[in-house]
C-alpha cells in the first residue's frame, strides 16, 4: 500500500481536504467535457441487436434440430448472454436512462429475463464491491470460499489435499471458472427464492422461473436427453468462463486494503483497480470493464465514453503521483495466477514465509 492508507483518525484534515479537492476538479473536467451525458441512442442500438441475435440463436437452435452442430449454438449463446450481462450491468449502475425507476426496469428485464440472473443479488453484491475495492470484509469479490484472494485472515495451515489445491490454486482458477455460470444462477435463485429482502421480489421470481424453465423446456423439447445436457453444459461451462475471465483482470493482483484501513475515494478506486488495453476489439469483448479505473471513478458514466474519458484520468494521475495500472489481457491473467499461487502458498502455512516455502518446495 502506499503512504495515502493510514489508519482512522491518523489523516490530517488539510490532507484530506486536498484529496477531495482533487477528485471534485477532475470531475468538473469531465463533466464539462460533456462525457456524463447519456447516449441512449448506442444503448438501444445494442438491445436491438442482442435481441435480434438471441433470436436468431434460438432460431437456429429448432431449425438445426438434433445434431452436434447444436455445441456451436451453445457457444456462441454463452457469447451473446455475456454480452447481454454487460448491458445489465451498465445499467444496474444507472448508465442508460436518466430515471432510476428505468435503469432499474431495464436491468430486471435484460438480467432476469433474458440471462436468468437476479438483478437484485446481483447489485446488492456489486455495490458493496465497488464500494470497498479489495478491502479485507467489505468487498464480498475478495471474500474466501474456493479460492483464497488474500492473508489477512489466514490463521492456521491447511494441510493434505488442500493445501496441495491452494499452493496451485492461481493454475486452477480459471479451469474452475467452468463452474462459475452454474453458480451465478444457483446464487441468483437462491436469493430471490429465500428469505432475505429482494425489492421486486415477485417481478424477479416471475421472469427467472419464465426464463430458466422456458430455456429448458426449449432445450429439451428440440433435442435428445444426452445431447441436451451437452449442451447446457457447454452454454453454462463457456458463459461462466467468460465473466469470468473479463471480471477477473480488474482486480486480482491489486493491493489488498485491511479492514481498519482508510483511503480517500479517488486513491481507493484508482490503486485496487487495473485497465486492461487492446483496443476496440477488447472494448467489446470486455463491454467497457478494460476501462476499470474510469469505471470505478465514474460508475454512472455511460460505457462508449469510457474509452474517451481515459486520457484524461491517465493525464491527471500522472500529474498527481497518483499509480495508474494498464497491461495487456494475458498479462492481466498472468499476474492473477502468480498472485493467487502465492497467496495459496502462503494459506500452507501462514506462520512461514511465502518466499522460503517456494524455494523450498522447488528443490
């Protein structure tokens, strides 16, 4: 971490003042550049054309008929539906429309509907994310289950199998990613389905139960029992790979904030997240999150003037001191396997030094 995280009470107000000060000045930038205006228009040009694709899939899917050509039509589903969830995304975070009653019925109907994702467990999880960006207790991304994402709360060695899954765990994260489509429906309908507060619960129970069980009974109406799982399979198993693996280069690998720790908002959000570069092929493949630190700046901003508002972010980092990540996508997938090994290397044995276990272990 850098000088700027301190503990509660420890920051003097001036300093604090400054930081603000900061942020407020290049916000009157953008604002005045004219990049928080909405842009409708591109957002529903892709509606438009997500739909149509995902009619055009379905179409294929009856008129195909039973044959494994249908894999092809499961991947390129789990594509189109990834892109769909880009677009729920932006405007879970209010993007497209400037009502929020809107933005909030867009993101029920491209979310639950036609992903079969809840939009409520959705938000509630991705708000306090960007919130707290890798801090230890507060942002759930970082929170351990499968994978160890840090070691502040590492108290006593694993040991056996598991400490031999989690001293490699950065090389198994991305083949367990097949997993991920799974869990985000099952995670989803647990929380509509449960007992917590879900604010449109109904509306959310109607179009997740229209979806999934509409998909399914498509599915297996058009295609033999063997075959049909095939290709749920492959559908769910490449649409969990693929969030992940546009999710996962953003902040993985980036400092990890203690829980007691406080940072001004504009270090918060710059310092934990990392850009991703590749041009206009990666802006769509990525929908807009290879701009993370514009993202986490600005959430509101609609996702074609990200790409716009970059140098300016990047020119005002530069003249402040303040660190601004951007590397390549297989870069970004790099650090995040070495980071997670190192810290499943270190969950071994917490009491040991990383570094000598690894030595050790390379002997």
């Amino acid at each position: 971490m850098t000088a700027e995280t301190v503990t509660e009470g420890a920051r003097p107000v001036r300093a604090r003042e400054r930081q603000v000060s900061e942020f407020t000045a290049l916000t009157r930038t953008v604002q005045e550049a004219g990049l928080m205006t909405r842009r409708t228009g591109y957002y529903w040009t892709r509606f438009v054309v997500l739909t149509v694709a995902l009619a055009g899939l379905v179409t294929a899917h009856v008129l195909i008929g039973a044959s494994w050509w249908q894999l092809a039509i499961a991947a390129a589903l789990a594509v189109v539906l990834g892109q769909v969830m880009f677009l729920g995304h932006d405007a879970a975070h209010r993007q497209i429309f400037a009502s929020g009653r809107m933005n909030e019925w867009a993101s029920l109907i491209i979310a639950n509907l036609y992903a079969g994702m809840s939009y409520g467990w959705w938000t509630h999880k991705h708000s306090r994310h960007h919130a707290k960006p890798n801090q230890v207790g507060l942002d759930p991304d970082i929170k351990t289950g499968a994978f160890y994402f840090h070691t502040e709360e590492l108290t006593a060695p694993v040991k056996g199998a598991t400490a031999w899954m989690r001293a490699r765990q950065g090389y198994l994260f991305f083949p367990l990613l097949l997993l991920e489509g799974l869990n985000l429906h099952v995670s989803g309908v647990r929380t509509i389905f449960g007992k917590g507060e879900v604010k449109r619960r109904p509306v959310e129970m109607a179009f997740v139960t229209l979806r999934l069980g509409g998909y399914l009974a498509l599915v297996f109406w058009v295609l033999p029992v063997g075959m049909a799982f095939a290709f749920l399979g492959v559908q769910l198993a490449l649409f969990g790979l693929y969030m992940g693996a546009v999710f996962a280069p953003n902040h993985k690998g980036m400092p990890i904030v203690p829980k007691s720790a406080k940072v001004d908002f504009l270090r918060r959000q710059v310092l934990m997240s990392r850009n991703v570069r590749g041009g206009r092929f990666m802006d769509w493949f990525m929908g807009g999150l290879n701009y993370q630190v514009e993202h986490h700046l600005f959430p509101s901003m609609p996702r074609p003037n990200l790409r716009k508002v970059q140098p300016i972010v990047r020119e005002f980092c530069a003249t402040h001191d303040i660190p601004y990540t951007e590397t390549s996508l297989m870069e970004s997938y790099g650090i995040v396997i070495r980071y997670l090994n190192k810290v499943g290397l270190a969950a071994r044995d917490p009491f040991q030094c990383p570094l000598a276990m690894e030595l050790r272990s390379a002997r």
